[in-house]
C-alpha cells in the first residue's frame, strides 16, 4: 500500500473502500477492522439490473494478498456473486480534511485522507451481469480512529452532467477525546472549472436538513459564495452501525444561485444515526 492506504495498528476502528459507477452497475466495497474485538469484515454494496444487495464476510486478516485486496493501484475480490478485478489511477489530488490541532491531538473520533478523483478499469460481476469499466470516475478513502462518529451525513459524487466536476462532503458529530460531547463538524470539498476548494466548518457555517428522499446540505463560508448541495435518495441498502447508502442518489450543486452541475442517478448518499435515534430517515444537523 501507498501512505494513503497504510494501516494504523493503533487504531481501534479502520476502514479501507472505494465507490465507483458504470452505467447502471455501481460498487461500494469496505474492508473494516474492529481490533478491539479482533474482526475483519469485508463489507460489499452493489447496484445493478440484478436484485440490490448488501453483503457481509469475516475474514482472518484485513486483506488476503491474492483473493481480496485494495492497494491505491489495484483492488481485487468476491463476495456471493458480487466479484470486482480493477485498475485504480488516484492521480495526485487527496482530501485530508483537518481542523487544527485536531488532527495532531487525535481530538476527534476520526481521521480521513480520500482520492476523490480516482478512476477505475477492469470488470465487475454480478451473478450474470459483466459490466467492464474504462477510467470510470470514483472514490478511494481510507479512514481510522477510536470509533465511529455519532452521526452523519455523507456525499460523494464524480459523475454529471458536465465534465471535470466532484464533490465530497461529511456533515457529522463526534465526541470529543472519546467523551460523550456531540461536536459538530464538517467538510465540503468541490473540483470544477479547474479550480479546487476544501472548506472546513468551523469557521464555515454548515446545516444539513431533511429526509433521505430529500436533503439539502448548505455550506456557507466567510467571503465566499454559499454552496448548497441539494439531494434525492433512492434504493437505501443497510450497512449495519445505523448507516444506510445509496449509490444512485441525485444530486445539484448550486453556488449562490447558480447551479453548477446535475448528477442523475450516480450520486452517493449515506446517513448515520445512533442507535438512541429511532431512524435514519430524516433530521438535521
């Protein structure tokens, strides 16, 4: 692995996954370490023309050189039907969202570096269903800490309407050193017109309203244009820990009042609640 991808040992909760969609087929593939309780799940999410699914498997280590494996080049494996073999080009460009010194004191449940502009070739199965990928537009992230965060709101997306356009936001509350303090964060990045912007809140004023169906999250920086995120869900899968994800969301992007660019059915959305919270379906943050 690259030091993208390089594991923590020290850390109680680590995630490797990457996203990708091609044309009705799109793939969410986690590789989850609990080190407390010594387990390694790889967790799969996949949409096609055959039925949704989510799947699970404990495995004996986080990654099987060989059968299952994600490295910032490669990632390879199965699960059931569901089987992936695919070339991953990261470029350069990571996210490594930090409010400082939060990241140096380890102040927050977790620590994140994604590539949000990799892309993907190679091939996806599913039952019957061969759908070959060439440079698809995707995801890679890699995430690890003391625990989840107590709740979120998530979205990814590589794929609109127009070139050259990605977005990736997390709306969240973490403790804070491990204590029961629900501090609100939040990150929003946005790569259009050749131009990148990472915005962090705080300073930034964020709020995230509505329901899965239907919710706009709302980025409004110091001396700068507000962003506003505006979503529509669809085909929830349940991941387990209070999270349900979609990978086939819509998604507009509008800076003031203007809109930037329209994602139909390739926008991944997800939504965390703790388990005091009866559901996932609505809220704001």
């Amino acid at each position: 692995m690259d030091n993208m991808l390089s594991p923590h040992p020290s850390a109680a909760l680590e995630y490797w996954f990457f996203k990708v969609n091609a044309g009705s087929t799109a793939l969410l593939v986690d590789w989850i370490t609990r080190r407390a309780h010594n387990e390694h799940v790889l967790r799969v999410s996949i949409h096609s023309p055959q039925p949704r699914a989510v799947l699970f498997n404990k495995l004996p280590s986080p990654m099987i050189e060989g059968q299952g494996f994600i490295a910032s080049e490669r990632a390879v494996g199965q699960l059931g039907d569901v089987a992936w073999e695919l070339e991953i080009d990261c470029e350069d460009e990571r996210i490594e969202p930090d409010i400082f010194p939060a990241r140096l004191l380890q102040m927050t449940d977790l620590t994140l570096v994604s590539a949000p502009l990799a892309s993907f070739t190679g091939q996806i199965r599913h039952g019957p269903l061969r759908v070959e990928l060439d440079h698809a537009p995707g995801m890679l992230a890699h995430y690890w800490g003391r625990q989840l965060a107590h709740e979120w709101w998530w979205v990814s997306a590589n794929q609109f309407d127009r070139e050259g356009i990605a977005v990736e936001c997390v709306v969240l509350r973490s403790s804070l050193w491990g204590l029961p303090v629900r501090l609100p964060l939040a990150y929003l990045y946005l790569r259009h017109a050749n131009t990148r912007k990472l915005m962090m809140s705080p300073p930034a004023i964020v709020q995230a309203k509505g329901t899965l169906e239907k919710f706009e999250i709302q980025f409004r920086p110091w001396a700068a244009k507000t962003i506003t995120l505006r979503a529509q869900g669809r085909d929830y899968g349940d991941l387990g820990d209070g999270i349900v994800n979609t990978l086939v969301g819509d998604l507009d992007i509008w800076e003031g009042g203007q809109l930037i660019a329209r994602a139909k059915g390739t926008a991944g959305l997800e939504r965390r609640v703790p388990p005091s919270v009866t559901s996932p379906h609505g809220g704001e943050a």
